[in-house]
C-alpha cells in the first residue's frame, strides 16, 4: 500500500510586480521530499550478513514486513519469543537485526531506528513477550512509512498508540493540520507555542468520521479519535471557544491551554 507521507507546509507569500505595475502575488511550491536516508536505510555492514540458514519463521515474517496493515487475516494465532541461552542459539530478532545482541552488557545502546518501522510493526503483532527496547519506535512525522502504520487495527493483543510532539512547530496553522487526520492512532499531541488556533482545533474535530463498510470489510473510524492528551500552552490564537469543540473527542482527558507570562 502506497499512501502520502504527512507533511506540514504553511505557503509563503511574496509580492512582486511586472513593467505595466500589476501586482503578483507568487507563492512557495511544496518543498521537495528529504533526501536524506532514514537510518534504517542505511547499508548494513556485509560482514554482519546471516552465516547459516535460518529456520522457516524468518523467511515467513521476512515475507510479511511488506504488509503490517494486513497481518490481521492471519487470525489471532501468535508466536512466543524466545530469547537464545547461549551465544551458539538462535535468535530470531539477531537474525533479522545483525546490530542486536541479547547478551550484551550495553543494550541501552542498541538503536531501533536502524529496523525498517514496517519489519518492527510485523514482530510486535507476531511476537508476545518482546524486549522492552521493542516497545517504542520513534519516527518523524513525514516518514513515507507513517501513514501506513496508521491503518494497522487494534487487536485485543496489540494497540499502537502515536504520541506527536511538535511544539514550537512554525509550519503547524489552522490550515494544514487536517493533515493529522491520517493519525488514527494518536494519543497525545503536543502543539504548544504554534499558530495552531480556535478553528483549527475545530477542523480537526470535525475530521472524525467513521469510513464506509465494504465486502468484508465493516466501516471503520477515521481520524484521532483516541486522542487522550493535547497541548495546546501558549498558542495565541486559541479562545474559550475550543472547549466546544474538545468535546468532539470522546477519550480526551488532558488538555493544556494556560499561558506563560
């Protein structure tokens, strides 16, 4: 599944005139997508390859980091991870990430980032009892990876829940933040000290909708409707009008709006 990476822009305005002294107003494209690599981008080191033939699950899973958002049809049946005794004994997650050692002294080390997030969404829907390192992914916000995250449903063994800090955010206004629509699973928003105002909190209330049902499949909520958190601290253009519209949110128990000085 391809979908659009979620990306803040606030277009900026320039005036300008030609020799007959007619006004233009011209306005900046979107900026290009980053050309930097993502960390698990990165070419491994080929010393770090797999030696030996490893067992039937890890070709399946490896089949399977393509599509977290289906692992659903699979049924509920889940795998018990094992971590080796011995540095002579399989492991799973070492097999799939060379740079993870489960014996090692300085495991506080070890970067998740360096795992393709949809290779990480797989192991923790296939695998209980995982590694605490396992527990949280960090990703920005315009990975092209994101949204595809956002469609995985929760189970009764697995919820993923998105936590978005993007305070001091210049790019965050009242008309680009439909674009965290597409975070159906975020929790918490930290969007203190933005433009972020009264009638963008109200946009992206109004962005909770239920999808329509298709053959097999029953309709679905779409948008943050599992948003327990938001921060909205020193965001001047916020009134007491947005207590109406924080009512939208059915699990939304914190909210910050107090103004420092």
């Amino acid at each position: 599944m391809s979908l659009r990476p979620i990306v803040l822009h606030r277009p900026r305005q320039q005036l300008a005139s030609d020799d007959a002294c007619t006004t233009i107003v011209k306005y900046e494209l979107h900026p290009a997508p980053s050309t930097i690599r993502p960390p698990y981008q990165s070419p491994h080191d080929p010393d770090l390859r797999l030696r030996y033939v490893p067992p039937l699950t890890y070709f399946c899973i490896n089949a399977l980091a393509q599509y977290p958002d289906e692992l659903r049809a699979l049924g509920p049946a889940r795998l018990r991870y094992q971590a080796a005794r011995s540095r002579d004994q399989f492991d799973i997650l070492a097999a799939f990430i060379p740079t993870y050692c489960p014996f090692s002294s300085d495991m506080d080390s070890f970067d998740l980032r360096i795992v393709d997030p949809r290779l990480w969404a797989v192991l923790i829907q296939v695998f209980e009892s995982l590694p605490p390192a396992f527990r949280q992914y960090t990703l920005p916000l315009s990975d092209v990876h994101l949204p595809l995250l956002q469609t995985i449903p929760n189970t009764k063994h697995f919820s993923l829940l998105t936590v978005l800090s993007i305070s001091r955010c210049r790019e965050l206004t009242d008309d680009n933040v439909m674009e965290l629509r597409h975070l159906h699973t975020l929790a918490a928003l930290n969007a203190s000290v933005t433009a972020l105002g009264t009638w963008g909190v109200r946009r992206l209330a109004q962005s909770l909708v239920w999808s329509e049902a298709e053959p097999g499949r029953p309709a679905e909520r779409r948008g943050p409707w599992g948003l327990r958190i938001l921060d909205l601290r020193d965001c001047i253009n916020v009134n007491d009008q947005v207590y109406h519209w924080l009512r939208r949110f059915p699990l939304l128990s914190v909210v910050g709006t107090c103004r420092s000085g």
